[in-house]
C-alpha cells in the first residue's frame, strides 16, 4: 500500500504564514499609521465609532455667542464693526463672563511685512484695553516656506512654554513645526493674551487632531484653547510642563497626547449642542445681569455666514467657534482620545495576539470551522474596540486589525481549500496506485457473477460436481492452504460411522492412503505411515485419480455439511502476524462460467472436475515472523507490510496473483481464470525478479547481527481444482490438488539448500515451450531426482542460486 503523501500546505506552515502576515502588518503598522491613505481609512473607522456612540454631555460653563448674521457697514476688513464688536465684549464682560474668546474669522490676519487697512483692529484694540481677559488668535501654517522666517511678535513670545522633559525614545517624534504664520494687528496682540490656531489642509474627512503646542524659531508656543483653559483656571506658563511625544502635565493633571503632541479630539456632539446667544440680543440689554458669570465665552460667526468651516463626525460643516469650544472642553475636563504612545504599542499587541489567534485557527480543517471563527473574532474585536472608545476614550486602531483579520481568514480558507483538494488528489491517485499494484484474490478473479446469469441452467448443473464438504476451521493448514483433494470414492455402510464424523478432505485423504496401502502390499513396498487427518505442511495429496461416482448416501451427508459449516468473507490484503485460513466464496453461477471459458477448455474430465493448468509459486520466508517480532510493534508492522507490498507488485507485475499469505509464506497462482501459454514463463519471471529484489532489500534492512531472514522460492506447474462451496447467497471458493502441495514442500528438499529458487521438471518443460532463447535457464542447474518428504515419488528438479541470478 502506497504510504500517503503530506499534504503541500500543512497546518504548520498555514500557522506559519498567517504569523508572517500579521508580522509584517505590524511592520507595516509601525512605518505607514501616519500616511495619508491610512490616516484617511482610520479616520473613517473613527467617525463610525462616533455615531455609534452618539453626543455626549457638554461643559455647561462654556458657551457661545453668534453672529448669525453680516453686517451691512464694516471697517476695513472685519467681519464686523469694531464698536459694535467691543460693545458687545463689553456686555460679556459686564454680565459676569471670565474668559472672552474671539474667533480667528472675526479678525484680518496677514502675514509679516504685508499692508493691510488694521483701522478697525486699531479702534477695537483701543476699546478692548481695559479689559483683561480676551484671548487674541493668530494663525500657523504647517506648510514650509521658502527663505528666512520672520521673527514672532514680542507678545507672542512672552507667551512660549518654558518646562520641558524628554524620554529619549526612536519613536518620539518633536511637535509640529510651523513655518510661517498670519497676525492681526500688533496692538491688539499687545493688549490681550494671544493664541495660536492651526491653518492645515485635512488628510482626513474630519478634523481629528488640535495641536496644543507648536514650534518656531526653536520654541514652543501655545494654542488658542490651552492659553483660553490656562488663563479660565488661573495657572501661569510655568505651571504647564511639555512632555515630549507622550502628554501634557498641566499642574496635577495628565493630558494624554500621541507622539506627535497632537491631541486627538472627543466631540462632544453636533453644531448647537452648546448653549448659544445670539449676538444681536446681547447689544439689545435683554439678557439676565448674571447669565455669563464665571463662564468662558466664545464670540464668533455662525456656520451660515463663516467662510471657514470644520468638517466633525456629527456635522460636515461645524462652525470654527463651536470647534474650539470642543477642544477647551476636552481640556477643561481631561477628556480627550487617549492616542498616546501607550495605545499605539497595544495596538502591536493586538495585531500580534490575531496572529496567535488564527494561527491556532489553522488546526481545523473545515473551511466552513475557520470562516465562522473568524466571524465570531471579528464581532469581538470590534465590539471590544467600540466598548473601549465609549467607556475609556480609547482610540485603538481598526484599520490594520481588520486588514490582519481579512487577510488571515482568506489565506486559511484558501489553503484549506487547496489542502482539501490536494487530499483528494492524492486519495485519487493512492487508490489508483493501489488498484495498480494490488493483487487480486482467488475470489475477485474467479467469483465474477455476470448480471444475467442469476441461475445455472439444467445442463450446466448436470455438468457441475457437487460441491465437496467444506474443511472444519480446526483442520485448517499451518501455511493457510486448503489443500482439497479432487473427489472423493464411494463409501460403504462399513465406512460411514466414522466417516460422519470427519471432513470431506479427511475422507477423501484416508481412502487415498487405503489405495496407497493397497498398492504398496502388491509391490511389496512399505507404505507411508498414516498420516494426519488434519490438512497441514506434512501432508501432500497424490496426484490426481480418476474419479468414481458418489453414492447418495455421501452426497446427502456433504450437502449437510455444507449447510452447517461457518460462512467466512474473503481475507483482507492487510498482512498481519497470524494469518488465518483463508476460504473464498463465489457463487454456483460462476462454475458453469468458468467451465465455459477458454481456460478451462481442457478434456471432459477437466471440465466436470473444474481443474485447470496453472504455474503456482511458492515463497518460503524462513525465520521472517520470528524476526518480525523482536523488532517491537511499530517496526514490526512496517516490516512485514514492505516485504509483503514487494512481493504484491512484483507478482502482479507479471501477471499473477497472491491465492494466500501465510505465517512464512506466500502462494502465488497464474493462470487462473484464462490461462495462456505464457503462464510458465511469467511464473519464473517473477521468481528470479522476487529472488534478486528479497536479496537487496535484506542487504539494506541493517539487520542486527545474528539476525536473518532467509528465503527460498519453489514453483510447480500442473493441474489445480477449483473447489465452489456453500450456496448461491454464501458461496465459497478455494484451490486445491497435488501442484500445490509439492510447490509448498520443495524447499524441504536437499536441492533447496541454500538456494533461491527451486522449480520442477514439469515447470521447466513448460517454460521451454515458451522460452525459445533459453534465457529464463541460466543460471539453473539439473538436480538428481530428490524425494519430497510426504510424497511416494521422486520428482526431477533444477536450482538457482542466488549469485547466479
């Protein structure tokens, strides 16, 4: 039997490639979370988490006033009158208000050295001078400029943060730089408290990030939502410490930031969710005495009439003052995304863990067993993640976890596939090399029923012999024979009582040595001494006599026999240890077949004995179990199947098959159903072929000293009788005659030391009719006639020794 093939995509090396896949998605991870297309996809992801999360509660200290709508007259470049503008910060401010907050779209702003028309900043800064709490924007650009940059303006200067720390790490990087930067007018930025704001072209559909600190000319300043937070909670400058690439410590509290310092914003809910004013109630006076008391105010244009507009999850269009108000409320109640250096590292892990994950997944051979695995991990995952963003503020990365998972799923549910196929490609091609080289029985090859032959016509069962009684299983031979003889002879009333008793071929055999007695008194010779009643190794049917018919008496007690005799299944092609005799069945429908075919088209008496001419091979196998045995189990096993499988092939090759495997031999038949001329010819073959591959494959066995296996092949050609037993639903079929008894005992002759194959004169002649060069003779040699133990007749022999094979 052919040994199975591993399968080309095992479940190690599938464990094997899914880890490769999530080793390098980490890699990848690691060099390309910060390029546009994946900033793009994971924004994405991040404002779905959003809407599933919904709005949240908002600071109720801050609070909006609106411009909603453009006013006909302006100074210069405002987007409102400069009085009306500081009668309204005037109202705030009388109505309790701490902080004023300007938005950076109410104000011109223009870059170093350019003349603008600053009338209307001028008078505004005049009016706002006795007030001590607005905050001023001015704006960065992030985009590089060509040629020097122009110093800030001493304001903004006074402004720098001025405590630092640093972990030295590869993976912090330093804060944004700008590299240039837009101002409004010079006197307003010296009689208020200025702050920076972010000009940025957007990777993403949303603005994701604020940037607290920013750097120029080699310090580092704050933004309009940290200077409007510092100065509503009363801390000085020094009170805020920069912690490069991981946070801000503002006094005891920790503001979570990534690597970046960028502070990823936690939207609190669309446009209106902060309580607004509108402008024009605020100069009417028709506001509550104390409706801004201790709040921080935000004075800016409403989204309708704003040229700038800030893309969120919740709204495409947020006003830039409403945007602020969510970045001072994150920084008011230390509430933003948690995206810090931390988080990116458990980011690794959990790429790392799905690699585990399906790398276990891969044991299991169903595509169906991986795909609903996957299923159920990425539900998990992703409920997990949604659960960590609601509950803990947590930013932890879809993009790349969901590109592992889809990845994985689809190379496992790929493999399996191939594996799945390549198994049955090899299952296909396995048991078409099995059908190739496995040698069919006595049954597969005669106990064919022909589809309309369901019955034996009138003739044909006048042609058939009754069958003989089958051998009892304690009769069985020691080499798994069923040495049948060819018929049996009347018996007399005297005979029958002990007759009863025993076996058909124990009856028969027991008349055969009478006869023999009988012969050997008139020529004066001592006879045999009577031999056992049981088949076996030292017992050898006669050659064949001609037959006598039976009395019905006999007829009657065989068929009784028959009937009660133990139905047995053909034996299975597994060798095994201790073979049991083997008897296969076939039905009666097949003895008129056989009859018929060419085959069998011998004399008359061939015909109704079923006898045929075949060429039967004999391979003893001397001292193989015992050597089989000490080797333990496992290698027992593999050594009995490999000597057993050369043997098979090597039969079948030249056109025989095995009739029996036995404890320490093997017979082999050919010619049977259809014989030909070839027969002989093709049993020696296959015998000198056996000879020389027994020997090679000895040699390389390794064999421990003292240890060996020897064997002898013996061959014989002549008549052999087809014995069909049982009924028509359990027919039975088995082999018997004098060929195949002195095949089996011709390596117990003198000729047989030492040799690897001995073959009769009979077996010769016949070989010489086909074998017209002689070839198949070489290295033969004629041996004297040499008596067969359990045989009244010398037979003519020739042997070939295994050197000169």
């Amino acid at each position: 039997m052919t040994k199975s093939l591993p399968s080309p995509i095992t479940r190690m090396s599938q464990a094997m490639i899914v880890l490769g896949i999530c080793a390098a998605l980490i890699v990848a991870f690691v060099n390309l979370r910060d390029k546009p297309f994946i900033q793009l996809i994971e924004g994405q992801l991040l404002d779905w988490r959003f809407v599933l999360r919904g709005p949240i509660a908002v600071d109720p200290d801050i609070e909006l006033v609106l411009i909603e709508k453009t006013p006909e007259k302006v100074e210069g470049d405002m987007a409102i009158a400069a009085v009306d503008l500081s009668s309204g910060i005037d109202a705030i401010a009388a109505n309790g208000a701490r902080i004023v907050v300007l938005d950076p779209a109410m104000l011109p702003m223009s870059a170093p050295g350019e003349v603008t028309d600053t009338a209307g900043e001028d008078s505004l800064a005049r009016k706002l001078a006795g007030l001590d709490e607005v905050i001023v924007p001015y704006a960065f650009s992030l985009q590089r400029q060509s040629g020097a940059r122009s110093a800030l303006p001493i304001p903004i200067q006074k402004t720098a943060y001025s405590v630092f720390r640093q972990r030295e790490s590869a993976s912090i990087k330093r804060p944004a730089e700008a590299g240039g930067y837009l101002i409004p007018s010079p006197e307003l930025l010296q009689s208020n408290h200025p702050g920076h704001v972010i000009n940025e072209p957007l990777q993403t559909s949303s603005r994701q990030y604020a940037y607290p600190i920013v750097g120029y000319g080699g310090s580092y300043y704050p933004s309009l939502a940290v200077q409007a937070y510092r100065r509503w909670v009363g801390l000085p400058m020094e009170a805020i410490e920069v912690n490069f690439g991981e946070s801000l410590n503002i006094g005891s509290l920790y503001l979570p930031t990534d690597n970046r310092m960028r502070l990823a914003v936690n939207y609190h809910g669309p446009g209106g969710s902060y309580k607004r004013t509108r402008f024009s109630d605020l100069l009417d006076g028709s506001l509550p005495a104390d409706k801004f008391k201790d709040k921080l105010v935000l004075v800016g244009l409403a989204a309708n009439i704003s040229a700038s507009h800030v893309s969120t999850p919740f709204d495409s269009a947020m006003s830039e003052v409403e945007y602020l108000a969510n970045v001072i409320d994150n920084l008011n109640r230390m509430n933003p995304l948690i995206r810090s250096q931390q988080v990116v590292v458990f980011d690794i892990l959990l790429l790392a863990l799905i690699g585990l994950f399906f790398a276990l997944v891969a044991a299991a051979r169903s595509i169906w067993a991986v795909l609903t695995l996957a299923v159920i991990a990425t539900v998990l995952f992703v409920a997990g993640n949604i659960q960590a963003f609601i509950l803990f503020n947590l930013w932890l990365g879809l993009t790349f976890p969901l590109m592992a998972m889809i990845l994985c799923t689809a190379v496992l549910m790929t493999a399996k596939h191939v594996s799945k196929r390549r198994r049955a490609a090899l299952k296909v091609a396995e048991e078409a090399e099995e059908t190739q080289f496995a040698a069919p029985w006595t049954f597969d090859r005669v106990a064919k029923i022909a589809p309309e032959e369901t019955a034996p016509t009138e003739a044909e069962e006048e042609d058939t012999e009754p069958e003989p009684e089958p051998v009892p299983e304690e009769e069985e031979t020691e080499n798994n024979l069923t040495l049948t003889p060819a018929d049996e002879q009347p018996k007399t009333p005297d005979e029958r009582p002990l007759k009863e008793t025993a076996s058909a071929a124990t009856v028969d055999r027991l008349e055969e040595e009478e006869e023999m007695t009988d012969v050997s008194a008139a020529q004066n010779v001592t006879p045999f001494p009577p031999r056992k009643t049981a088949t076996g190794p030292n017992s050898l049917p006669v050659p064949p006599k001609p037959t006598v018919p039976k009395s019905p008496d006999t007829q009657k007690q065989k068929e009784s026999a028959a009937a009660t005799q133990k139905n047995k299944k053909p034996a299975s092609l597994i060798p095994v240890l201790d073979t049991p005799a083997r008897e296969e069945k076939i039905s009666l429908t097949t003895a008129s077949k056989m009859a018929k075919s060419p085959a069998a088209k011998m004399s008359s008496a061939s015909k109704a004995n079923n006898e045929f001419d075949v060429a039967v091979l004999f391979i003893n196998m001397s001292g193989f179990k015992t050597l089989a045995k000490s080797f333990g189990p496992t290698r027992s096993a593999q050594f009995l199947h490999a000597i057993y499988t050369l043997i098979e092939k090597t039969v079948v090759k030249h056109t025989g098959f095995l009739e029996q495997f036995g404890e320490s031999d093997v017979v082999a038949v050919f010619g049977l159903p259809e014989g030909s001329s070839d027969d002989a010819e093709n049993s020696l073959r296959a015998a000198r072929e056996l000879a020389s591959a027994l020997s090679d494959w000895g040699e390389k066995q390794g064999l421990p000293a003292g240890k060996s296996a020897n064997f002898c092949i013996c061959a014989d050609y002549g008549p052999v009788k087809v014995h069909l037993n049982g009924d028509g639903e359990d027919p039975e079929v088995s082999l018997s005659g004098y060929t195949i008894g002195l095949a089996s005992r011709l390596d117990k002759t003198v000729a047989a030391k030492g040799a690897g194959v001995v073959v009769s004169e009979n077996m010769m002649s016949k070989v010489s009719e086909t074998d017209l060069t002689g070839q198949l003779k070489d290295g033969f040699t004629e041996q004297p006639m040499q008596q067969i133990p359990g045989s009244a007749e010398s037979v003519a022999l020739w042997r070939c020794e295994l050197g000169a094979i």
